[in-house]
C-alpha cells in the first residue's frame, strides 16, 4: 500500500504543477498579446499623425482707414485685390467676398 500512496502523492503533485504551469503561461501569453496590441495601435496612431497634412489657419487682413485722395484710390485696390487672393484661396466664400468689397467701395 505505501508504494500505491506514494505513486498517488506523485501524479497530483505532477498534476498540479502541470495545470499550474498551464495557467501561468496561459495567463503570461496574454499579457504580451495586450502588449502587441497596444503597441500596434500607439504605432498606428503615430502614423496617423505623421502622415494627417498640417492645418493652414487663414487670417484675414484688416481693411485700411481711409487715406487722402490720392492714395485714397490705390489703398482700396490693393485691398480689393488682397480680398480677391483670399477668395481664390477658398478662404473667403463669395458672401463673405461681396461684403468686404461693399465695405473697401463704400
């Protein structure tokens, strides 16, 4: 009978160790495909924000106060022909263009 035991002891300490080795690299194998993950997705986001075109911020000049006669005339063409380039430039809409040019003309 002792050596039934003994064999008995042997196959669930065996055993036990075995389904607690399992599970430790079970539970090890998982924390690493986390890791994967996240390090997959930090990596896409990076390339996301490498690859996204940087934001053009767009600001509209101020119109010029009225000047003296004589350069009265230039200071308005000028204007109007900055308010022309930001239209081309999409910045402006042609609502936005036809009140800035109602503004310079007066």
């Amino acid at each position: 009978m002792g050596l039934l035991r003994g064999m008995a002891r042997t196959a669930v300490v065996a055993g036990t160790a075995t389904a607690v080795s399992n599970r430790v690299s079970r539970r090890q194998a998982g924390r690493w495909q986390q890791q994967n993950e996240q390090e997959q997705a930090d990596q896409y986001e990076q390339q996301q924000q490498q690859q996204a075109p940087p934001q053009q911020v767009y600001v509209a000049a101020p119109v010029p106060a009225a000047e003296p006669a004589a350069d009265d005339m230039q200071t308005k063409l000028d204007a109007l022909k900055q308010l022309g380039e930001l239209k081309t430039a999409g910045v402006l809409t042609d609502e936005e263009f036809q009140r800035q040019k109602a503004k310079i003309l007066g």
